[in-house]
C-alpha cells in the first residue's frame, strides 16, 4: 500500500481510521443491542406462555363455576318445586283439617243437643221406687243390700255394682214384687263392701245412684 506523506493524504487517512472506528464501535453497540433484544424477546416469550397458562387456568376455573352455578340453579328450581308441592299439600291438608274441625263442632254440637235433650228427658222421668238399705251378711261374709219395692208396680231391675277400688263389677238383673223386700248378698253370688256404687235401672224411671256406706 502506498503511502502518502502529504498533509493532505495525512487528513485523509485519519478520516478513514475515525470512520472505521465509528463504524466499529456502531457494530458493536449494535450487536450488544441485538443481544438485548433477543434476551428481552425471550423475557416477553415466556412471560406471554405463563399469561396464556394462567388465561386457560381461569377459563377452565370460569368453565367449572359456570357448571356450578347452572347446577346450583337447577337445585334451586327443583327446590322451588318441591316447595311449590308441600305449600299445596299443606294448603290441602288445612282445608281437609278446617273441614274436619267443623264437622266435628257440628257432631259435638249435635251430641250436646242430644245429651241436653236426654237430661231433659231424665228429669221428667219419676225416681225408681226402690229403697236401699244394708245390713251385715249373718255368715260374715261382706253386707247384704235390702232392696225394697215401694209401689204397687211389679219392677223389673237391673243392677250394677262396681268397687272403686279393686274395680271388681258385677251386673244383675231383679225381679221385685210390689211391696215386697229383695235381699241380695253372699249367697246370692255378690259381697257388698264399703264405697260399693250401685246403680238400678229399668225402664221409664231415672237411674237410681248409691253407694254403699
């Protein structure tokens, strides 16, 4: 290569050494940038894979809640459902016990009318002419109750006997003649006993009450 030693060769050449010095320091600066970016591409790649990761994460999580929720809404109307069911049932069944309930009040209302009709009914009716007495059993076995016709009437009795306290009852029916004494006692298959109720009746006379004392 030829040199040239002139001042203006000299200019020349320092030129040409200052532009390939720029040059150089370009290329490197652009190669150090072109590394950057690379990295940075890289950087941003990954960055991307993991946001997409996490986008089909959330879709799937959004997927299931959606599945969760239409279910969760079919349980919900199917509850509705069988809520709209038991209100009717129950709405049928209050009818059905508000029909119940009056017929009742009626048939109560009707057994009072009949009980009072009845009471009334007793009350015009004569007592029993049949006086009770008691005495002790000559073979001591329990008492021995008296009964005594006070009419003119041949009376047709039944009698029942009951003890409070062992519940021991018995029931006998009598024929007493007018004016005549009916004994009744151990022989006769009944041993009366203190607080004995007794209780005649026949018909067309009130029930006679009587404990024995």
């Amino acid at each position: 290569m030829h040199s040239d030693s002139s001042p203006a060769g000299q200019r020349t050449t320092i030129v040409l050494w200052g532009v390939l010095a720029v040059l150089t320091i370009a290329s490197i600066i652009l190669a150090a940038l072109y590394y950057q970016a690379t990295r940075d591409l890289e950087a941003q790649k990954i960055t991307v894979a993991a946001l997409q990761l996490e986008i089909a994460k959330e879709v799937a999580r959004s997927a299931e809640l959606k599945s969760d929720l239409n279910s969760s809404r079919t349980d919900a109307q199917t509850l509705a459902a069988k809520s709209a069911q038991l209100s009717s049932e129950v709405n049928s069944k209050e009818q059905a016990l508000a029909v119940e309930r009056d017929n009742v009040e009626a048939e109560k209302s009707k057994a009072e009318s009949a009980q009072m009709a009845l009471d009334q009914e007793k009350s015009r009716l004569p007592v029993l002419p049949v006086r009770i007495e008691m005495r002790r059993s000559a073979i001591g076995r329990g008492l021995v109750a008296i009964f005594t016709n006070t009419s003119a009437l041949q009376l047709s009795v039944v009698m029942e006997t009951l003890n409070p306290t062992t519940k021991a009852a018995s029931r006998k029916s009598m024929q007493i003649a007018p004016g005549t004494k009916l004994e009744i006692g151990y022989l006769e298959g009944i041993q009366f006993a203190s607080g004995d109720e007794i209780r005649m009746h026949t018909a067309g006379f009130e029930e006679t009450h009587y404990t024995v004392p």
